[in-house]
C-alpha cells in the first residue's frame, strides 16, 4: 500500500508539472499569435514583377506580402491606403475612358487594341478596387476576433495561474478552446475570401496569385 501511494504522488505531481507547461505553451502561443497579427507575410508573391521587367524597363519589386496591417511590395503600406489609392486611380481611368470613347464617337473610328482603348485597365483598376475593399474588410474583421481571442486566452492564462487549477482548469480549457475555434474559424475565412479576390484579379489582368506563407 505505501508503494501505490508513492506512485500515486509521484502521478499526481507529473500531472501537476504538465499542466502547468502546458499553461507555458498556452502563454507562449499567445505570444506568437499577437506578433503573427503584426508580420506581413500571410500570403506572399514570389514572382514580384521580375516577369513583366522582362518586357519593359521599369523598377519594381521582387515579391510582394500581404498581412492583416499592411501589404509590403517597394514599401509597406496599409490596407486602407492601398484601397484609397486603387479606387481613386480606378475613377479617373474611368473618366479617361470615357474621355477616348466620346472622341472615338465624334471621329467614328473603331477602337482597336487588345485593352480596347484603355477600357481593359480602367475594368482591372475596378476589380481592383472593389477586391481591395473586399480583402480590407476581411482583414479587419480578423483582427478584431483575434484581439478578441487574444483576451480569451489571456483570461484563461491568468485564471489557470492564479488561482486553483482543480476549480478554475474547466473554466480555463473551456475559453483556451473558444479562441483557438475562433482563430481557426476567421483565419479559414480570410484565406477563402483572399483566395477569391486574387483570383477575380486574375480574370481582368496580370496578377500574381499570392500563396499562403
């Protein structure tokens, strides 16, 4: 009897050191899950525009990041000022099609031209524009659950830290398994709606299609 009682001390307090690193992990992996929000390299292009350099002499980039923040291609750049920027060239293109098509019609010459006297860049720039402000959006809803799973997590830490592992350890796996649904859920979700958007890009001009990094 005095042997199974040591073997059952001796269970009982591995048990013990194994939930505790396991509550390390779970600090840690909330450590790594706050600086994945900030690191632009969820999806990344490899090929850059190293193809297109080959046809015209220009300075472009060699890859291009895109994270929940920013995207970073020749320099880094938010979300919003990225959709800011496409949909306000998007707008003029739209006006100098116009512009070209109103004095096609006085002159009654036919357009000719694979873009069809530019109204096959202004059609790219209004993908562009709207697949943007789809992908914007996505990014932000992201990180709003994941800062919400962020304080799910960090409550499950403290609560499993602090206090009685027999009383609070339920209350603990139940909010640690709650934020990592929720991180699983949203972050499938940005990498369907990404996924979409770069290929509708695909469809009205060149663009690389990102991978997931």
């Amino acid at each position: 009897m005095a042997k199974c009682r040591k073997c059952v001390h001796k269970i009982a307090r591995g048990c013990g050191r194994l939930e505790y690193a396991s509550l390390f992990m779970c600090g840690l992996g909330l450590l790594l899950m706050m600086m994945g929000m900030f690191i632009p390299r969820w999806r990344v292009d490899e090929h850059g525009t190293e193809p297109l350099e080959n046809f015209w002499n220009f300075g472009g980039f060699k890859s291009k990041e895109y994270g929940l923040l920013q995207v970073k291609g020749t320099r880094v750049q938010s979300w919003s000022t990225i959709e800011r920027v496409t949909c306000d060239i998007m707008g003029f293109g739209l006006a100098q099609g116009t512009f070209y098509a109103e004095a096609i019609f006085r002159k009654g010459e036919g357009c000719t031209g694979s873009e069809d006297c530019g109204q096959g860049y202004a059609n790219h720039m209004y993908a562009r524009c709207n697949q943007y402000e789809k992908m914007a959006i996505a990014c932000t809803v992201v990180l709003v659950f994941s800062f919400f799973a962020i304080v799910l997590c960090l409550i499950s830490v403290l609560a499993a830290s602090l206090g009685s592992l027999k009383r609070t350890g339920g209350i603990a796996f139940g909010l640690m398994f709650t934020s990592g649904l929720l991180c699983f859920i949203v972050d499938w979700a940005w990498a369907y709606i990404t996924h979409t958007a770069f290929v509708e890009l695909q469809k009205t001009g060149w663009y690389p299609y990102p991978d997931l990094a």
